[in-house]
C-alpha cells in the first residue's frame, strides 16, 4: 500500500486525521442493504444463526436477438436481475447478486437450495457476446454461439456462496441465486417460479463484539441481525509505514499490511513515519494498492485483493 500525500490541491477541511483505511477482497459493488433484496425476494427468518431467503423471479417478458447468422435467440427480462456468461459466445444465464455477512472466512455454510416448480420456456437463450473493436468507436458487440459452449451441460447448482473478504468492518460472503438457465439437453430455458435458500452460521469465540461504530451503514441483506461480528481496527499501524520517496510536489509512503483487516492511519502513525500533514493537505491524500492502482474512498464497496 502506498499513501500519497500531494500538496498542489487544497481544499478547506477541519483537521481530524483520523483515516479508516479499509483493505479487503472484491466482487460487485455494494449498495444499501434493501437495495440487494431484489423484488420477489422475501427474507423468511435471519438470526445469527440462520438466514432463510424465499425467491419467487418476476418475469416482465422475453427479448428477442437476432444472431449474425439470422437465428433468433430469447433472454428474459425478470425484474432486478442481471445476464452472466463464462465467457463470449456462452450461454448467459440471469442472476441475482446478494452480500451476506458472515462471522469469518471460514464459519458458514450454503446448506440447501431448493428450486420448486420450474418453467422451461422453449428456445434458444441469447449468448454473451463478443466485443468487436472498430478503431477509436465504442465496441461494437457481436452475438455468435459457440456450438461448444452451447453443448456442455450446465451442472451449475441454482446458489452459491463463495467468501469475498472484508468491507469496511465486517466479513461478507457473495450469494449468487440462478433464476434462469439454459438446459441443452431439452433445448429450454429454465426458470424457478420458486427457490429457497438457507444459509447456516456458526462463528467461533465471543458472541458479543464490543466494537461501537457509530456509523455503520449498511453494507448487507442481514447487516442490523449481525452487529456482533463487527471486526476492531489494527492499533499498532505506525511500526508498518516506511518513508519511501519525497518529490516536490508529492511524498509518499508505503504500509506494509500482512493479514486482512481494519487498519486505522492516524496523525500519530504518519507524525512517526517522519510525515506532517497541513489542514489544506487532508483533501489531498491517496491510498494506492498494489499495481499502483488507486483505491476508492467508498468503504461500502469490496475491493479487490491488493
């Protein structure tokens, strides 16, 4: 990690130092907790110990793409869903999305996923398509099938549930629920008019944190039943930051991070690595990863591995 402190900005700001730089794991961006349950999504029961989710897709309707050799494919349109594909040419199949916050990277568990009463629609599902590049104009997407692709059969489980990292001072977990797919073998499309998902917890230590966090947006579907796996910040962060370069318009430093977690970059941490900061300075701090990739100051979003 690298903070870059760059003094030809200057914006007025209070002087508070205090910099919750939060360094965790990717995946799709994350929103409010209501806005991830998609319509036709009920939460049956959420504890500490267990989240039960009921799904029942909201179909608007079918689009309809012609392919460049004419054939006509069909995608349904199911409301707050979005088109996944392994890779061009591939099938797509419709999904939802949802963050779930979970004790730790280890302590939980995706233990049914029950599709009841499925639709097979008839037809061909539209393919994820190619990008082809013209020159300085936008891309221009090509829809072609790979007859290879097309002709695996899809094993894929209706949910998944796979352990993103951390976000700001928790642990979340990315539930992925299938709401349509192609099945080759009977060419049709199939889509869950229901689908039950229930994940188990069982976290390990303490069962009440005592972390107070005065903000604490929320960052998951079950975030206000979870509160007591809130993570603590790191408190001896200054012994990892070494001065590493210093340029007239710009000094640098680097934070040496060697396990995932919450770490918290004050003006003591910096005043110790040999680094003042002036109040019309605040504004100007960056926090770049590995790659010199700069990271974004929204901590409601997972990131990926720096």
């Amino acid at each position: 990690m690298v903070l870059s402190i760059v003094k030809n900005l200057t914006t007025n700001f209070q002087l508070s130092l205090v910099l919750g730089f939060i360094f965790a794991i990717s995946g799709n961006t994350i929103a409010k907790a209501n806005i991830y349950v998609p319509t036709g999504c009920s939460i049956i029961k959420s504890t500490k110990e267990i989240l039960i989710l009921k799904f029942q897709p909201e179909l608007k309707g079918f689009d309809t793409l012609r392919l460049t050799n004419g054939n006509l494919t069909i995608l349904p349109r199911i409301t707050g869903a979005f088109a996944v594909a392994k890779q061009s040419g591939g099938p797509l199949q419709l999904q939802y999305s949802i963050p779930i916050t979970v004790p730790n990277a280890k302590a939980f568990q995706l233990y049914t996923s029950k599709a009841q009463s499925v639709s097979r629609i008839k037809g061909t599902i539209t393919p994820k398509p190619y990008m082809q590049l013209d020159g300085d104009n936008p891309a221009i997407p090509m829809y072609e099938i790979d007859e290879h692709l097309y002709q695996e059969q899809n094993h894929t489980a209706w949910s998944s549930l796979v352990y993103q990292g951390i976000a700001r001072n928790r642990h979340l977990a990315q539930l992925s629920v299938i709401i349509a797919k192609y099945d080759n073998q009977s060419g049709t499309i199939d889509i869950p008019k229901s689908l039950i998902v229930e994940i188990r917890f069982t976290p390990n230590g303490p069962s009440i944190s005592t972390v107070k966090d005065e903000y604490d947006p929320e960052i998951s579907i079950n975030h206000h039943e979870t509160k007591d796996w809130i993570l603590a910040s790191s408190t001896a962060f200054s012994k990892n930051i070494v001065k590493v370069q210093e340029t007239v318009k710009s000094k640098w430093l680097k934070m040496i991070v060697s396990s995932q977690g919450i770490y918290k970059v004050d003006a003591a941490s910096l005043s110790a690595a040999g680094l003042s900061i002036k109040p019309e300075e605040i504004s100007t701090i960056k926090v770049y990863g590995n790659g010199a990739k700069l990271l974004p100051e929204n901590v409601d979003s997972l990131y990926p591995i720096q």
